[in-house]
C-alpha cells in the first residue's frame, strides 16, 4: 500500500483565479460541480477554481484541508457496453473556509473582483426563510441569509457595479431552487431593510445583475469508497481521505433568469464546450418533475425500508426479490401514474433508472441517502401520493409504507442485527420524533407525524386531514412494531 500522503507538495495542483463559491464541501457536489469545472479548466479557457464555504457550525471541512483541497473522484458504470472505471485527481477547490470561525475570510470574498459564480448545495432544508437571522450575525444561521449578507457587502463595496453581479446556481433538490432562494433573498432585504444603507438599491441590483438560475442536477453519489480504498489508493500512488465515488450519468439542467440569455449562459458557463451533458433551457419543470419523481422518490422511501429489512447498499435492495418488488411496486404503479409525459417515455426513463440503481460498480448505501428524510418525502413523494389518492380513489400503499418506515427509522435504537440506527435531520424533527415514540402509541405517533404542519409540512398542510391516511400510516407502524419489516412489505404487495 502506499504511503504517500495528498497534498500540494506531493501532487501537482493548478493554480487559478477563484471565481466560484460554493455552499456546501459534501460528496454530491465535490463529484458533480467541481468534477464539471475540472473537466471546464482542462477543456476550455474556464480558468477557475472554487472556494467551498462550510454552510453549516458543525466542521466537515478538515479533510480537505488536510489535503490543499486535492482529492480523485472515483466514476463508475457502463458508457454503451464498454465498463469505466476512471479516477481522476481534481484541484479545480483552492481552498475550503468555516465562515463560524473565519467569517472575515467569508465576507472578503465579495471584495474579489473576479467572482462570478455561485453555487450551493445546502440540502432540500437548506433553501428557507429564518427571521431570527440578523444582518449583524457573524454569520446568520441560514444559507439564504448568508448569501444574502455576502451580496450586499459585494453591492457597497463595489458602488453597485453592475458588472460585479454574481451568477447563482442552486443545486438543492428543491422544486423552483432559484425563484425560492430568490424570494428569500427579497425577504431578507425586507426584514434588514432599516439595516440597510440602500436597501432598494441592493434589491434593484439583485434583479438586474445577479442571476438566480432553476436548475436541476442528477449524479447518483454513493461516496467516500470505504470497500475499494485500498485498491484505489495503490492505483493513484497516494492516501486520498476525500476520495468521492458516483456513477458516471451526469445532468444538469439550467433554466437561465429572465436578465441572462441562453447565449450568455452558455459563454461564461462552457460546460457544453467541454461536451458535459448541462442542458440550457427555458424551462426547467418537466425535467425537474420526471426525475424528482422517478429516481429521488423512490429512492427516499426504498432506503428505510431497505434498511429496516436488513439491506444496505440501494442495488442490493433492487436484486432482493421482495424489496425489489417493493420498488417496483413505488415506483411503476404507484409514482408513474402521477406524470402527465407520454406513458411510454415515462416507463423507458424509469426502466433507466432501475439500471442506475443495479449499477453493479456502485456501492450506494441506502443510509446516505437518508439525511433529511421528512424534507426529502415532502418535496419527493408527497405530491405523488395526493396526486395518486385523487386519482385512483385510494391511497397508494407503497408510498405510505415508506412513510411508515422513515417514521420508524427515526425511531433510533438499532436494527436487529445490531447496526445502530443514527437518523439525521433537524434537530426539531429529532425532538418530535423521540417525544412522539415516547408515547409507545402508534395512532398519536402518525397523527403527531402528519400534523407536524408547522415543522414539517409547512404549505402541505396537515396531513392527517387526507382521508384514511392517519389510520394507514398507524397500520404499517403497528406491523412494523410487531411482525417486522419483511413481513409487512408482504402485507402490501399482497393486497
């Protein structure tokens, strides 16, 4: 094995200009945005690297410190029926900033002159309002209002420039990303409008020289390759701890703001020069909703009932023949019927997807995927299930046993081989969850889950006012409680 470690001294690392920051140091965008821009600086004049802001106080970043920001991402799949398995070294980040302990760092960043870009991936919670954030805090908790703070010090400190606008790309998982976190920005200029030395001056800027683009992006990250490390570190010659597997599908799609043209976009943004599959369009909700719904729903409620079956890696799911079964039934019978595309176009993108999902050199673990599961199932499989229940007259089953298994999961304790079960969410939702399984009743647990309006739900409503659901929901809890969760899966494919 070898024993040489990552680092600028040890491996050659390119210089750029910084031109992107970026919201988030996780896996998925470490694989997917600075992986594009590596591809950008290597392919076409791009010439930028990335300085990755910490959006939450708990530390992540050390690691790639540790490492001047180097590290490979590891891509794996079948391009026609030729297999890859390539590894490439990426230094397109310069450096990665924790704004809790070096905000003066964070907010020199507006005083760049180069920045152009933004991009963040702060997850489907990450993107709301919070008005206990202050123009004063060092920093404001939200994302949002970070952004926010930041823009406004790039506005003062360049006069209102109109060439000093920043191009914003959203990457969370979120219905309309861009117009949301635009409507948060607006409302953080409203609630720090007397903070504000020129309030409607910042938000006339906003409009006019900061895109704020819709988009919408699709990489299966599984990462960091804890059963291949060994092998791959002798292959690239070094110790990569920030090492980041996926497979090789990628897409993104930009819908560009209303005051950045397609042709604009395309220029500053070559992703398609360097022959990466962005696409640049109008209107980016048919894309947004086919996907949403047929690979990140079924994958938000396929992993707790995996999981609680005893399965962790998300192939490993598809192949066993009741789970599979299971994701069929979500994912065929009960999400497809919901999407107004032609049927046939619908089964063969999902028919796809299923093959992502077996892709045999991916170890996807279902727990990954499990950060945030109340957000995820609201934005990812709650339109569905109302959609599917006017539709057809009745709930879809599969759907609310997903719920039931999220609910459980979050239950805590450990799985009956002994793995523990460690959910994690905000810590609200945590509280609530432990409060209601205090209670040891099923029927106040569902009826507390799905009148979480507040903390959960928000626009959705409450929940327990969809006929039947409450009673469903309490059902699956129940057998889960009692007879497991195989034996409850057998339950619903059976009826």
């Amino acid at each position: 094995m070898t024993n040489n470690i990552l680092n600028r001294h040890t491996a050659p690392k390119a210089e750029a200009p910084e031109r992107v920051i970026q919201f988030g140091e996780g896996n998925f965008l470490r694989a997917f945005v600075d992986w594009m821009i590596q591809e950008m600086n290597d392919k076409t004049a791009f010439n930028g690297s990335v300085v990755i802001v910490q959006p939450r106080e708990r530390n992540h970043i050390e690691t790639l410190r540790a490492q001047d920001c180097l590290y490979h991402v590891n891509l794996l799949g079948l391009k026609g029926n030729e297999q890859v398995n390539s590894c490439q070294r990426i230094s397109s980040v310069s450096r990665a900033l924790n704004p809790y302990t070096q905000y003066d760092a964070f907010m020199a960043l507006a005083e760049q002159p180069e920045m152009r870009f933004v991009i963040s991936n702060t997850t489907e919670a990450g993107i709301a309002f919070d008005n206990t954030c202050k123009l004063s805090d060092t920093p404001p908790a939200s994302y949002p209002a970070k952004l926010t703070q930041l823009l406004y010090h790039r506005y003062s400190c360049f006069n209102g420039d109109t060439k000093k606008g920043l191009i914003i790309l959203p990457c969370e998982l979120i219905f309309g990303n861009g117009h949301h976190l635009k409507d948060c920005i607006n409302q953080y200029i409203d609630l720090w409008h007397d903070d504000l030395d020129d309030a409607e001056g910042f938000r006339k800027w906003i409009a006019c020289c900061c895109p704020i683009c819709t988009t919408l992006v699709d990489r299966i990250v599984n990462g960091y390759p804890h059963n291949d490390e060994q092998q791959l570190w002798q292959r690239i010659g070094y110790k990569d701890a920030a090492m980041v597997q996926g497979e090789i599908f990628h897409l993104w799609v930009i819908e560009h703001d209303k005051n950045i043209s397609i042709e604009q976009l395309d220029k500053e943004w070559p992703a398609r020069k360097a022959g990466l599959n962005v696409v640049l369009t109008d209107n980016e909700a048919p894309y947004h909703l086919r996907k949403t719904t047929l690979l990140n729903g079924p994958h938000t409620v396929l992993s707790p009932v995996a999981f609680l079956s005893g399965i962790n890696i998300v192939r490993d799911a598809c192949n066993d023949e009741l789970v599979g079964k299971f994701i069929h039934q979500v994912m065929f019978n009960e999400l497809l019927p919901t999407l107004e595309l032609p049927k046939d176009e619908l089964t063969r993108f999902a028919e796809d997807v299923l093959q992502r999902f077996k892709n045999p050199y991916i170890d996807h673990q279902v727990t990954s995927i499990m950060l945030n599961s109340f957000p995820k199932f609201k934005t990812r499989d709650l339109p569905a299930l109302k959609r599917y229940t006017e539709l057809k007259g009745e709930l879809p089953k599969a759907i609310v046993l997903g719920l039931a298994a999220i609910t459980t999961y979050y239950k805590g304790g450990t799985r009956e081989d002994g793995t523990a079960i460690a959910p994690n969410d905000d810590p609200a939702i945590l509280e609530l969850l432990q409060q209601l399984w205090a209670s040891a009743d099923c029927h106040t647990i569902a009826e507390g889950v799905l009148g979480a309006q507040d903390l959960i739900w928000k626009e959705q409503g409450n929940l327990n006012d969809i006929p039947g659901l409450t009673d469903l929901l309490t059902s699956y809890l129940q057998q889960i409680q009692e007879s497991g969760m195989r034996k409850t899966i057998e339950t619903v494919l059976n009826k």
